[in-house]
C-alpha cells in the first residue's frame, strides 16, 4: 500500500505517514456515505442545524490544536490559521445552519400569462446524494469545510479527499466529526493523491466539488464529462489590484503587501499583478519596498513571524523560476528575489518586481508565490484592459475615493468578484458568491447562489383546470390550423391593433 509523507514545509521534519486510499476504498466509502444519505436526507432543517453548531462548537473548544495542525504541515503563521482557515469555517457553519433552510425554501414562479389557463409552477430543491469534495493544501481547513457546510445542509453526505500535503488537516476534520457525535459516514475523509481523487471522479458520487489548479480542475471536467457529472470548479487565479489617483496609499500599500504575501503567497486570489497610476506609481513603489523589507520569515508557530514558507520544493521552484525568467528579461528585484538560505525549508523571500511585461510568466501565469510586480499605467482604460488581458478570472480590486467611478469600472472587470478599497476579503463572507470567470472556474460556493450547487432543482407545475382537456391534443384539423396563426397573433403580435386583429380572427376561425 503507497503511503503518503507529510513533511513541515519549515522544518523538513517528517510528520507521519498515512497510507493512500485505492479505488476499490473509495468505491466503499461512496457506498457508506451514500447508505449514511438515505437517512441524513430525512432530518429536518432543524435537526441539520442542531448538528452542524455542535460541530461548530467543538471547533471553537480545539480551535487553537488545529490550527497548530495547519501551521504544523502548511507552515502558515498561527494567525492566519485562525483568522482565514478557522473563523471562515466557523462562519459558514453558522450562516447555513441557520439559513440554509430559507434559502432552499420552495420558490413560486411568476409564470405570467399561463397562470391564468389555471396553472401555477414551484421550484423545489432535492438533494444531490453523496457529493465528492476534492480540496487543496493552501487553506486545508476551510476549503475542506465550507462545501462541507453547504453540503450537509442541502441534505447530501460528503466523501472528501484532501491535498495530500495537508492530510493531517483532512484526518482532523472526520475526528472533529466523529468527537462532536455527528451521524456516522455523513462525511468520510479518503486521504491520497491524485490517484485517490481521480477515484472519487470515477466513483457514483452525484457531483464533484472541486477547489485547486486550473490544470487539474481540466483534467477532473473531462473524466466527469464522460458521465454527465456536475461539477464545481474553484481554480486559479491572478489577481490585479487596481490603484487610482487619489487612493488612500498608506492603506492600500500595506492592502497590497498583505494581499500578494498573506499564506506566503498562496493564496488563489493574491494580489499578482499590482497597478499603479503613474502619479503616485514611485510613492508606491517606495512604500511596499519598505513594507516588504520590513517583514520578518519563519516558523509559523513563532508569533512574531509574518511569513512562513513555501509548502514544497516544487512551488518554491515555480517562484524561483518565475522571477529568473522576468529578471533575465529585465525586470528589476527591489527586494527579496531569491530563496532564504538562513531558513531549512523552503522559504523565498517576499519579492517586489518592476519593469515587468506582460510577456513574462510573472504577470502571465499563476505564481503562487510572494511576488509583488508593480506596474504604472497613465490611464483607466490602460489599466482595465491590462487588467482583463489575463486567461484567469477570480477576483480583482479598484482604490480610489471615488467610489462611483469605482463601481463603474468594476462593471467593466471581467472577474467573479471584485472589491472596492479591499481585496479578497469576500471568501470568509458566507453571504456572498465566490467563483471566477474563465479559467478561474464554473459555478460559485457560498450564499443563495453557492448553496444551489448542491441540489437538484425540481420543478413541480400544477393544472388546476385538470376537468378539460387541452385543445391543442390530438386530433389536429384544418379548424386548429387555421386558429393557431391566429392564436399566435394575439399572443405575441407586435401592438395593440395586431394583437386585437389575432383574437378577432382566432375567435371567428373557432367558431367556424
Ligand atoms: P492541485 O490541482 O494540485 O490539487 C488540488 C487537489 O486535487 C488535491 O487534493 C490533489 O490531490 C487533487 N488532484 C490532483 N490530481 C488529481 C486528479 N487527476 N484527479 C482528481 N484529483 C486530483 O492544486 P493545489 O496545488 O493543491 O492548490 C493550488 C491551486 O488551487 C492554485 O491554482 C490555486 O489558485 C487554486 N485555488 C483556488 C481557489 C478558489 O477558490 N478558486 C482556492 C484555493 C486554491
């Protein structure tokens, strides 16, 4: 049986090995969830709920032991796994418990003129079944949880693969299910790799949840596709944060260095790509050079540490790569731009880039990574459209003063979110909508739109004239063909006169 190693990426200290689930394991988990799903899809909004806020509370009672868990094997700094990997799970769990049940309530449709031929139509929303969650490593705990949330609550069970390099985080979170008492195999965790997720693609799930690389999220459309099985996509990103003239720089610098460093860079909607108007373009500059020289690396559990490191060799060398490429074509490296040698893992240090170009994969790609490029533009039509020239599309950011001129040009962002005077804060709001346009992904997670993904949609129309039968059933005669065109005048005839002339002419062919 293969095993994965989990490793600190800070230390290099091997933390435990767990052996990777087969096919035939997940077959047998999708099984038990689903016989776990013909008994949870029975509770009731009310029972749903009582569970998952004891599940919440539970999490507040450990919330310090995982997050040292996610420090331990993602190497972020203690804050932040409390601040963006447990309170947004701790949000989530709380806004669908408690309405989950309004937002999936049943929905009358208008349905205009038909209501009056005695019919009226509802929405009613079913859930899917078992539901296939495949996480990441970079916010283990919450990208794991919130389709769990939304999920458990629609009245689905979960079988959720976690980022091999952060099992820990995926065994923590069945233990947290199991220690809080919640119904058996309403979620099971299948720690693997690739394979195991490939796996879970394959198995009978209902529907896969997917939050990763664009790459691999390619590679899991095209094997569901194979069955016409849904799926949501949260991918990559390379986020553009927009400076106006007159934006507010002491915040939107620190916003900037926070946004394009925060979780070492690893972040799907980091600031990449970082414009600036020219006016105030060396004001910047020298402001996040200052900022980012001021940051201190390290251990993660050290409290004083703002950055940690990388999570593997393989992204440190993404980074590494990236920045000797923009640096051989003549971009300049006012800070950082190489790895920190003083450190044992695999730590590059907070990077500022100027005089970069679109040509380069720096500004081209995903870097993942802590890399700040910092890019003048001289007018708002330049920096938008330098903005949308970009194969991804998650989130984005504008900072100004002005914030009606903001809104008008976030209408023209081609991004999922995009935020005024703020940047990527919306994921750890449960109300809001989070997906991305192109490459970045298909379907969104969170609030009434996020929550839709995990059921199916019924829809129940009622005739209530059920005595007479429909006039447009068999038989057809020459009457009918000549009351039809008339009919249709009168339904759907351009002004009053046409439509008047329809109904005269239908009413004299009927009686005819
Ligand atoms: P990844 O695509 O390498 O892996 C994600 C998950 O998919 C892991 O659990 C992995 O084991 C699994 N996997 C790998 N190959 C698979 C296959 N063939 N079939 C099924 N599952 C497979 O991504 P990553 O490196 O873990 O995460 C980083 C990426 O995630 C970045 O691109 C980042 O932008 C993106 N991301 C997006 C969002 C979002 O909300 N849009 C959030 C976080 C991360």
């Amino acid at each position: 049986m293969d095993k994965i190693v989990v490793t600190n990426p800070a230390t290099l200290e091997k933390l435990a090995e767990v052996e990777i689930w087969d096919a035939p394991r997940v077959e047998d988990a999708v099984r038990r969830a689903a016989r776990a799903f013909d008994s949870w899809h029975r509770t009731s909004f009310r029972e749903r709920r009582r569970w998952l806020l004891r599940l919440k509370d539970e999490i507040i009672k450990r919330k310090r032991e995982i997050a040292e868990v996610i420090v331990k094997e993602n190497g972020k700094p203690f804050v932040e796994a409390l601040a963006y990997d447990v309170m947004p799970v701790l949000e989530f769990l709380t806004y669908f418990a408690q309405r989950a049940e309004d937002l999936l309530r049943k929905e009358l449709l208008d349905i205009g003129k038909w209501k009056f031929m005695r019919r009226e139509s509802y929405l009613e929303f079913a859930p899917l079944g078992v539901v296939g969650v495949i996480s990441p490593w970079n916010f283990p705990f919450s990208l794991s949880m919130g389709p769990i949330a939304q999920a458990l609550m629609a009245g689905n069970t979960v079988v959720l693969k976690p980022s091999e390099l952060t099992t820990l985080t995926g065994l923590k979170i069945a233990d947290l299910f199991r220690d809080a008492g919640l119904p058996q195999d309403i979620v099971i965790v299948a720690p693997g790799d690739g394979r195991t997720g490939d796996a879970l693609v394959r198995s009978s799930v209902r529907k896969i949840v997917f939050t990763g690389s664009t790459a691999t999220g390619k590679k899991i459309m095209s094997l569901a596709g194979q069955d016409l099985k849904p799926v949501v996509m949260e991918l990559g990103g390379k986020d553009p944060m927009i400076l106006l003239k007159d934006a507010h720089l002491p915040t939107a610098i620190k916003a900037a260095v926070w946004g394009a460093y925060v979780n070492c860079g690893q972040v799907c909607c980091s600031v990449e790509r970082l414009y600036v108007h020219k006016n105030i373009y060396k004001e910047v500059l020298d402001g996040v050079v200052a900022e980012t020289n001021s940051l201190r690396q390290g251990n993660g559990m050290d409290p004083e540490t703002d950055i940690g490191p990388l999570i593997s060799e393989r992204q440190l060398r993404i980074v590494e790569s990236q920045v000797d490429e923009a640096r051989k074509k003549g971009a300049r490296i006012l800070a950082g731009g190489e790895r920190n040698r003083e450190l044992k893992g695999w730590f590059y240090k907070p990077t500022v880039l100027t005089d970069v170009t679109p040509q380069m994969q720096a500004i081209r790609d995903e870097t993942f990574g802590p890399t700040l490029p910092v890019i003048p533009f001289e007018s708002e039509d330049e920096a938008l459209s330098m903005a949308n020239d970009s194969p991804y599309g998650l989130t984005a950011s504008i900072w100004t003063a002005n914030l009606a001129r903001a809104r008008e040009l976030a209408s023209r962002l081609e991004y999922g979110s995009v935020s005024i005077n703020d940047h990527g804060v919306t994921y750890g709001i449960a109300q809001t909508p989070w997906g991305g346009w192109k490459q970045s992904g298909i379907g969104r997670t969170h609030g009434s739109i996020g929550i839709r993904e995990m059921v199916e949609i019924r829809h129940v129309h009622t005739n209530r004239g059920f005595r007479m039968s429909n006039p447009m059933w068999f038989k057809y005669d020459r009457k009918k063909s000549e009351v039809v065109p008339a009919a249709l005048d009168l339904l759907y005839g351009r002004g009053v006169r046409h439509r008047v002339k329809g109904l005269m002419q239908a009413l004299r062919r009927a009686s005819s």
